[in-house]
C-alpha cells in the first residue's frame, strides 16, 4: 500500500505516507464489537494495543491526497535557539 501510495505521489515523503496511512484506517465491525463486548478497562487498553489505528484503506488514503478536504505540509523543522538571560 505505501508502495502504490508513493508511486501515485512520488513527491510526497516516507512520513506523509506513513500518515495518509495512518489516517485512512479504520476498525472494522469485528473490532469494535470485541471492544463494546469488553468492559474492563484494562483489557480495553489491551485490544487498543493489538489493533492500532485500524485496517487502512488505499481508496481512503489516495482520496485524502486528493480530493479531501486534509493539509499535507511537508516541510523541514528548524528548532529555535534558546537565548538564556
């Protein structure tokens, strides 16, 4: 997926990617079913941990790159110097 991804927008880099991804993804039926089924908090936190963010979705994903309505900014970071008193 990041490689049809990356290929559809050879532009974009590895952490645009990764987070076109990310933001596609959805839980399916069967998990959040496990999730309502399990009302103890601490197996809650389990069952966040064993399905992340989700399944994610190429069409979702390549659509947000798109047409959605979603702010892609790729750009470098440049920390400030700190000037102490």
């Amino acid at each position: 997926m990041a490689a049809q991804l990356s290929a559809e927008h050879p532009d974009y880099w590895p952490e645009t990617i990764r987070a076109l991804m990310i933001h596609s993804a959805e839980w399916t039926d069967p998990m959040l079913a496990a999730f309502r089924d399990t009302p103890n908090k601490r197996n809650r936190y389990d069952l966040i941990r064993r399905f992340g963010y989700g399944v994610p979705s190429f069409e979702r994903a390549n659509a947000s790159a798109r047409n959605h309505l979603a702010l892609i900014a790729q750009a470098d970071i440049q920390p400030s110097a700190r000037k102490w008193p």
